[in-house]
C-alpha cells in the first residue's frame, strides 16, 4: 500500500476513525493493536469486566465484543472489495449486534484471544493485496469505500474505542 485513503474513498462519519490513523503503515497499527490491547485489558479486574459507565451503556466486555463485531465486518467488507465485488455490501447495527451476542457472558482475556485471532487473519488477507486491490472501491451501507480506507477505519476504530474506555469507563488508565 503507497498512501493514505482521501476523503472520496470514505463516507464521512468515517473521517474520525481515519484522522486516528496519521501512521504512513498502517498494516503495522493493525499489528501492534491486540497486544496492545491485551496489555491494557489486563489492568481490568475480573469483577470489573461488566461495568458499564451509565445505563444502556456497553459494558466493558461488550465493548471489546464489538471491536471483534466490527473487525469480521470491515474484514468481510475489504475482502469483497477486493476481490471486485459490485453489489452493495450491508451496513450493520452495530447496537443490535451487542445485543445478540452473548459477550457478557465470556471473560474478557477470551474475548480478547478472539479478538487477536481476528486481526492475525485481516493481516494475513491484507499483506497478500497487491497496489490495484488496495485502490479497489465498493459500496457498503450505501457508500463508496475503498480496501485502504477500510484498513485505517479498522485500525482508527480500535484507537477511538481505546479512548473511550479510557475516558469513559476508567479501565485504562495512563494509556
């Protein structure tokens, strides 16, 4: 991969997860990011891992499941695309997703091997792509999006919900 996505390979409410990414390798976030990742969940007690900061709210383990939700969609989506894909790829609601998913019921160092296995097989589809296909757009959830503005939301993406427990729900603190 050459470059950084511009703004016509992203729909806009993307643009946050991308400016998260200012890295010129961005394959070597993606890499570093489930270490990272585990290091930090390994500062939550275990009696912490269902904490959620205000009502409604993900708990911290719904949190890291929809990192894992996110990661098989965007995946799933720059695979397609990649591949050449035409038709409309779907969005998805990421609200009735957590819902489904039973993620409060596995311990987050589970949640978070999954976590790693996902992002070693995105990693292992994406260093096989060559220039052409990091170019290549698609439409999903009704927008144009290219394989390279899918690699740096995956990656934004994980930054931005770091922040979030950081902030929000106080698991990581220093971070």
């Amino acid at each position: 991969m050459t470059s950084r996505p511009t703004e016509t390979e992203y729909a806009p409410s993307f643009s946050r997860y991308v400016s998260l990414v200012p890295d010129p390798d961005v394959l070597a976030v993606l890499e570093s990011q489930p270490a990272e990742l585990a290091q930090l969940s390994s500062r939550v007690p275990a009696d912490r891992e269902k904490f959620r900061y205000a009502e409604r709210k993900w708990t911290i383990r719904e949190v890291v499941g929809h990192l894992i939700d996110s990661e098989r969609v965007f995946a799933y989506r720059a695979f397609c695309i990649s591949r050449g894909e035409q038709a409309p790829l779907p969005g998805f609601e990421e609200n009735d997703y957590v819902t489904h998913s039973r993620y409060d019921d596995q311990p987050l160092a589970d949640l978070m091997s999954e976590f790693a296995l996902l992002r070693k097989g995105t990693l292992a589809f994406l260093r096989r792509l060559g220039n052409d296909d990091w170019e290549r757009l698609g439409t999903a959830n009704n927008n144009p999006v290219s394989v390279r503005a899918l690699a740096y939301i995956m990656a934004g993406h994980v930054r931005h919900h770091v922040t979030v427990l950081r902030d929000r729900y106080g698991v990581f603190p220093g971070a």
